[in-house]
C-alpha cells in the first residue's frame, strides 16, 4: 500500500481538495449529505471556516471573502441552494475575485431531504460552469480544478455531488498542500460588482461571452473524456454519463464505449457530436433530471438517443438497474438491427420490455416468501430518541388536537406514529408563516393552529416570518424548540450556542431575545420535561386573543444523557396496563412477556412518562444512583 | 452452531478465487443505529486497503442515531466502479431481523452472517407487528449459508458488550483472505485507544468461534 493513499468520502476529499487548493475561507449551513465538508475543513485546522446562519448568507459571505481576494467555497444540500439562489444568480454578473466554488450536494432517493430536485439546472439557469466528480478522488482534483475555472474565467462554480459521493469511500491520494494569501487585491469597480440595471446590462452581456468561452474550454478540458472499448463489436452504441452513474455504466456495461462527463455545463457539443458520428444508438445514463439528454436531443444530434424513456427520472441509479440495459438489448436483438431501426421503434421496443419485465414472475415461490416477509417484519422507522425534549411538547399538542404548522429538524419525526402529531413540513421556516396563513383565511384557526419551530431553523429562516405575524397582527402560537443545538445534522453549532465552527467563544443569541425585539408582547420561557407547567402554558397562550411565543427550552437528549443519572422504572403492582406510557413512543419503553418495563439501558432519566402516568406506578430507580 | 475449518477454507478458497478472477467482492453490514455499523465498516475498509484491494464503501447515516435500520457497505477487488451493493456475496447484521429487510440483494450463495441478539423496534408495541422467531428458518429459503452467531455472549466475555461489532466481524474475517496482521493493523487504526483492547480481544474470540 502507498502511504499517500486512504480511503476517504466524497466530503473528506473536498475537505482535503480545499487544503490542497489553497482556499482560504469556507462557509456552509449543515445539510445532510453536505455537513462533513465544513466539519473536515474545521478539522485540518488550516483553514477559516463558519457556520452561517443559512446558506444565503453562507454565500455571500463566501463572495464577500472572494472580493478580498480569497479562494472561497460555499457547501450547502441541495434544498439550500434555493435559499442561496438569490446571490447566486447575480454572481454569474459580478463574477469574482479570488476563486468561489459553491458546492451542491444533491439527495436523489431523498435519503434525508424534502425533495430530489436536480440542481444542475441552478448552473444552467446561472450560466455558470458546472462539476459533476464520480468517486472521491475527483471530489477532491474536480475541486481543485474548479477554483483555477472560476479564476480563469472570473465565474462561480457549482460543484454538485450526490449523496452516493458525498457519503462513500474510495481511494484517494494525497497531493501538496497549497498555501492560501489573499494574492488578489481588491480593486473597486463598480460597473462590475455594483448591479444596478446600467451596469447589469452589460455584465449580463459579458456573461454571455465567458459562457461562449466556457464552451470551447468544455470541449478541451481533460475531465470530459471517452473511454474506449476493447471489442468493436459493439461500437454502434455509445454510452454518455456523468457523476455517479459513470460508475454504475463502468461497471455493468463496460463493453460499450463511455463518454465521461465531468464538466456538464456548458456540455462539449463538438466532442459529443464526434463521439456520437459513427454511433446508430446513444444512452444516456443520468439519476433524476434528462437534463444532458434532453440537450443532446436539441443539438440535433442524427443517432438515435434514449435515456429517461428507460432509466427513472426518480430516485437513484444503480448496479442493478443499470444492468437492465443489456438484458434490454439483447433480447430486444438491439444491436443486430440498429440499423433498421427508427426512434420510434426502439421507444415502442422498451415499452415492450418493461411491460414484459413487470409480468415476468420468474420464482412465484420465492416471490410469495419475499412478499410474506416485507409485510410481516416489524418496520424500525427513525423515532425521537429516549428522553428528547420534543417528545413531551409534541404529546401535549396531540391531546389539544390543534393544527400544527410543521419544519424541519428532529421534531419533523413527531409526524409518525404513534405521536402522529405534525400536520405540515415544507422546507425551512414555512411553518410560522403557514400558521398566520391559515388563521387569515379563516378564523376557525384563532386559537387552533400551532407553529412549531427548532433554534436552528428559527435563527435560519423562521425569524423573517416571526416578524410577518407581528406586522400583520397574527394572533397566534409560536413553539421554538430550543434543544441548544442543530441536532439532526449531527450537533452543530448554531447563533443561539455561543461557539462557532472553529470553536471560539461568541455572543449566545436568545430566541426570546429576538422574539421581544420585534415585538412579541407574550413570551414564556419552559422546561418541557415539567409536563404540567408546559401543558398549562400552552393551554394559556393558545387561548390568547395575541401572538405568543413559547421557548421550550432543554438540551439535545444525545447530548443530555451523559450529565443525567437517574432511572426509572415501571412499578408492576401499580400499573393497570393501561398503555398511555406506550403512547410516548420513547424507546425505552416496551412491553414484553405482558408488562410493561422501562429498558434500564436507554433510560435517559427524563421523567417525562412518570409524569403522564396516571397511577402513578412509573418511578425512580435507586439502586442505579 | 458448528463450522469446521475446513469448511470455512473452503469459502475462503471461493472468494480468493473469484479475486484473482478480478471480480468485485460486495459486502454489507447491517443493524441498528448505535451498534457500531460505520465502525465495523471503516475497520475493514482499511484491512481491504492494507491487503492491497481497491475499496469502496458507502452508507446510509441520516438517522443513525434515532434508532433507525442503518447500512453500511463495502466493495473491494482490483478495481471496484460502483459503491452499492445491490447482489451480496455477504450480508452480516449485527441484530438479528435486520437481514430480512435485504432479501432484494440476496443471491443464491449469499453468505449470511447474523447476530442473535435482539433490538425490538417501536412498531411491535401496538402496530400489529411481531418480532419473528423463525429468522434462520426464513433466511435458509434464500440461501443455504446462515450463520447464527451469538457475538453479545462473546463480547459480554471480554469484558464490553458494546464491542458486539468487532466480535462478529471476527467470525466474518475468517470467509474472507485478508490477512490476520491486515486486520489488526484496521483496527489499531480505526479504534479508540481506551477500548482497543478489547476489541482486539473481542476480534479474536469472535474468529474463533470456528473451532468450537
């Protein structure tokens, strides 16, 4: 083995390639499967690195520190360059001074994310150069040659990745470390980085050009390459992919010759116009979006091109759907009379193929045994942990029965049996304004619908929509889950801790703080694990003819349970069996052999289920203390 | 449950075999968030690494600590493109429902390792469910190479029952040639030093289950 060599994800290799390029400031807001490039970064130590308060701002920091003249990225998911668009759009205009990469990191299969939206569309929208690596070592060399593009061409650029890149390991070699100084002074120059219509016209018209440019580069550039096959056999057929999917074709269909794109936007034209001259049969494989098909379809390409009529426009790709491919072309006898064939003959013969593929039942047997087990097997969804601080808030607002105005965070699990409590989750900070809209259109929900919010989420996008309810008299009930952390990324930090990224003390912003500042007359201030105060502030301030807000305050669970000792346990000569401790859906409940019991392993000492207890029959364990 | 050496060799001359065929070996490591499912993964990434192998591995961690189904797999050989397991020469759990949940990549000589001990999830109190009692039964219609292991027992033996992942991934290193010292040296690396002991113990106890 090579000393020089480890086996690192998709984000450690940006981390590294951030190193290794010389960036010399980094900004995200965490974001599955994003989070690890900024925690990497922080790691090396080499490096200025923050948490932003959301990816908008995340981005414009990160151009701010590329006007000085810093090699600068930007990391978010997928859903946060929405937040991000609005800079990123007008930076296409301005363009840079020091390098600026925006790193996307796409969910198809949505492992972890509200939706699959293919960003790629984001660059072609913006007209800016787009990345597509497909292991790990091209995250960190597509990085690298993603900062001398955005010099060379005074661009931002979007380097989008997947959740299989972001999150898998392959091998990755060490390069040299590039020292990072702000080698590029500032110079001002309005008509280029102030966009007022007048200078915007001509700066749209310069993007134009550098797009032009960009085009030609795409057709040189290394990263875009064929891979020829050793059989000529079957050279009639193409193959074109990018990201991920290039290795899924690599692999299951490696006796076709690959176009591997590594630059999808601009596309190279001319070099796919020659891959393709003496081809009858082009498919490109791509996850979600046609969107390289759809624009070698209008390029007016004269082969015949499929793609999405095969692979689906949802979820992800694999080995194995991939693979479905040559089943399709050789017994469709594909290759044997490409050249009779039209377009619309290939597209009738894999409409055939899949209606075949769906009726084929090739092992009832087995097919029924699978069947049995998919249905029988106990499901194991994701729950609030034993002793979170959502879990009471959430059964109270169950038993009130009120609506409740829904985000994004740990709480979103809270929409799940058996607390099936949240009725909405949009994206980040929807919830409270959801909430006024509702109450507006139709006063029924004076007094019935609740927003509920986390401390990360509120300090991201809630607190603009705070500021609506004020402003336009909302009357309603603002929950802010303050557990003192981003707790479903994996702990990060967030404006309300007091710490940033790179560990330093900071000033801990208040939600309440804010809350007051805008003009929120009720605000209180409760330990949800005290469930009768909880339950009595709630009933109060909903009944409230004003908008209120309620800060449920208690640490993360997770982080909680190494500072708490106590036990409790389930007393059998008092439970009646009733089962409202079950309702909880606290892990360290079960029910095994007729009882009822507390799993003294999981028991974080919360006290929450001692409380509901009506018989009073669940209570501390002493000899654990 | 028995297996002799000889009959374990004989695996390891299968896959030996099927590497020098420069085929692609696919592994993957299943359980429940908590059990230490990315560290058994990590730990034989780098024995793969140390062997020589090319390597790739992928997982699944969103929800890794809200108690949810977590994967983690790993492909190694001369030269490996995709990161997915999508057919398992292997599937080793390391809670003993979890590997019905993969049927889908099961083939017919899928090895499938699992640990007897239980984790029952939230959906067998009142969602109509039970945890099934007859998981080897289910699994042996898929494939005739089911291993039971009790790796809690082993672990518990050595002092740490959390070490479950390190016991059970010793058994599986006997199905696999990659060497003992490629092993040691993985989790010399992966392992925090206060517990690595232990692990190295619970390593070797779980290899040995083989000549009871």
């Amino acid at each position: 083995m090579k000393k020089d060599v480890s086996v690192l994800t998709g984000n450690e290799a940006i981390a590294l390639g951030a190193l290794e390029a010389g960036v010399g400031f980094a900004s995200a807001y965490p974001g599955t499967p994003s989070t690890e490039i900024l925690e990497n970064i922080a790691k090396t130590g080499g490096i200025y690195c923050q948490w932003s308060v959301n990816e908008k701002v995340a981005l414009e920091v990160a151009s701010g520190a590329s006007l000085a003249g810093n090699r600068a990225l930007a990391a978010m998911k997928h859903v946060g360059l929405n937040v991000a668009s609005d800079p990123f759009m007008t930076l296409a205009y301005t363009g840079v001074n020091g390098g600026l990469v925006i790193v996307s990191a796409d969910d198809p299969g949505m492992h972890s994310s509200q939706n699959e939206q293919d960003n790629r569309y984001y660059a072609k929208m913006a007209k800016v150069p787009l990345l597509e690596p497909s292991d790990s070592q091209e995250c960190k060399d597509f990085l690298i040659k993603a900062f001398e593009i955005s010099e060379e061409f005074d661009l931002p650029v979007l380097l989008r990745t997947t959740t299989r890149i972001s999150h898998s390991g392959s091998l990755v070699e060490k390069g040299k470390i590039r020292k990072h100084k702000p080698d590029k002074k500032y110079i001002k120059d309005p008509m280029k980085y102030v966009m007022i219509p007048a200078f915007a016209r001509t700066r749209h018209k310069i993007l134009l050009e550098k797009f032009e440019s960009l085009k030609e580069f795409s057709e040189k550039t290394s990263i875009n390459k064929i891979i020829y096959a050793e059989d000529k056999r079957f050279s009639k057929i193409g193959i074109i992919t990018s990201g991920v999917s290039y290795q899924y074709a690599a692999e299951a269909l490696n006796k076709y010759p690959v176009l591997k794109l590594g630059m999808t936007n601009p596309l190279p034209f001319n070099m796919i116009k020659n891959f393709a001259c003496d081809k009858s049969l082009i498919i490109v494989i791509e996850e979600l979006e046609p969107f390289i098909e759809e624009q070698i379809k209008a390029s007016g390409i004269s082969c015949i091109i499929i793609g999405k009529s095969f692979f689906p426009e949802y979820g992800e790709l694999n080995g194995e759907i991939v693979k479905t491919l040559n089943d399709f072309i050789s017994s469709e006898k594909i290759l044997e009379n490409l050249s009779a064939y039209t377009s619309e003959d290939i597209e009738k013969k894999i409409k055939g193929f899949k209606e075949k593929k769906s009726n084929l039942n090739k092992d009832k047997e087995k097919n029924e045994i699978k069947y049995f087990i998919k249905n029988k097997i106990p499901p194991r969804p994701p729950v609030l942990c034993a002793g979170c601080m959502h879990r009471p808030v959430f059964h109270i607002l169950k038993k009130l029965k009120v609506t409740v105005m829904g985000d994004i965070g740990c709480y979103t699990l809270s929409a799940l049996p058996p607390i099936s409590s949240l009725d909405t989750c949009l994206c980040m900070g929807a919830g409270v304004g959801q909430a006024l809209g509702a109450e507006k259109a139709d006063s029924y929900y004076k007094n019935k619908v609740v927003s509920v919010i986390g401390d990360s989420t509120f300090f991201h996008s809630g607190i603009t929509s705070l500021i609506d309810n004020v402003f336009n008299k909302g009357t309603g009930l603002v929950i802010i889950l303050d557990n003192r952390v981003t707790a479903m990324t994996g702990h990060q930090a967030n404006p309300g801790i007091g710490k940033t990224l790179m560990g330093d003390k900071t000033h801990m912003i208040l939600p309440e703080k804010i809350a007051e500042a805008v003009g929120v007359k009720n605000i209180r201030i409760v330990d949800p694990y005290d469930i009768s105060l909880l339950d009595k502030t709630i009933k109060e301030e909903l009944k409230r003819e004003e908008l209120s807000v309620i800060v449920c305050r208690q640490e993360c669970a997770l982080i909680n349970k190494k500072k708490r000792l106590k036990k409790f346990y389930i007393d059998d000569s008092a439970c009646k069996q009733c089962g409202l401790c079950m309702k909880l859906g606290c892990p360290a409940i079960e029910f095994k052999n007729d009882k009822y019991f507390i799993n003294q392993a999981i028991c974080t000492g919360c006290d929450v289920c001692s409380q509901i207890c009506p018989w009073d029959s669940i209570k501390i364990n002493n000899e654990n203390n | 449950m028995r297996i002799t050496e000889n009959k374990i060799n004989k695996y390891k001359d299968k896959y030996e075999a099927l590497l020098k065929k420069e085929e692609t070996i696919s592994v993957l490591f299943a359980g429940v968030g908590g059990q230490g499912i990315l560290m058994a993964t990590a730990i034989m990434a780098k024995a793969c690494l140390f062997e020589g192998f090319d390597v790739k591995v992928s997982e699944i961690h969103g929800m890794a600590q809200r108690g949810g189904s977590v994967v983690g797999s790993i492909r190694f050989g001369k030269k490996v493109f995709s990161p997915t397991v999508d057919s398992a020469d292997f599937v080793v759990s390391l809670e003993e429902v979890e590997p019905l949940r993969y049927i889908d990549i099961f083939k017919e000589d899928s090895i499938l390792i699992y640990n007897t001990y239980r984790i029952y999830p939230s959906s067998v109190y009142g969602d109509g469910y039970s945890y099934p009692e007859n998981v080897r039964q289910l699994l042996l219609k898929f494939s005739e190479n089911v291993f039971p292991i009790d790796a809690y027992k082993v672990a518990k033996q050595h002092g740490k029952s959390k070490a479950m992942n390190t016991a059970l991934l010793g058994f599986f290193s006997n199905f696999l040639p990659i060497s003992a010292d490629s092993w040691e040296e993985a989790i010399k690396d992966i392992v925090s030093p206060a517990v690595l002991e232990i692990n190295l113990n619970t390593f070797k106890a779980g290899k040995s289950i083989i000549y009871q």
